[in-house]
C-alpha cells in the first residue's frame, strides 16, 4: 500500500468540487476531514457524495482515503 497524504492526496480529491458544493465543513482543511472522516467515508462509499450531478468518486479514489485512514490520517 503506498503512503497517502492528506495534503498530496486526499485534499486534491476534494478541492475539485469546491466551487460548485455548500460543505458543512471544509474538506480542504485536515483537522475537518479528519474530525469527519467516518461520516465522509460513509458518503464516499455509499456514492452520496458527491452530489449529482457529479459523478461518484471512483473505487480507487475510495480505496485512497480508506488508505488514508488506516495510515492514521498522514498530514
């Protein structure tokens, strides 16, 4: 499994649907997506985030922030 970062990796993820989504959090801020990560995984997973009518993250984009986790959240 290779090293995942926060700011190389699962930021990025994110920032592309910045413009076009209201958060309630930041989720190009670590301590926020970190804080909630399980709620964001859960959306991530079960393809209700993002919203339509962007496409669902892909399994592989899934898989990274799952990486992300168990490395125990790398900033």
């Amino acid at each position: 499994m290779a090293e995942v970062s926060f700011a190389n990796d699962i930021a990025p993820l994110f920032k592309q649907f910045q413009g076009q989504m209201i958060w309630r959090f930041d989720l190009t801020a670590y301590g926020d997506v970190v804080a909630n990560h399980k709620e964001i995984y859960d959306r991530i997973r079960n393809k209700g985030m993002p919203p339509p009518p962007f496409p669902p993250l892909t399994d592989e984009q899934i898989a990274m922030f799952t990486d992300w986790i168990s490395q125990n959240f790398p900033p």
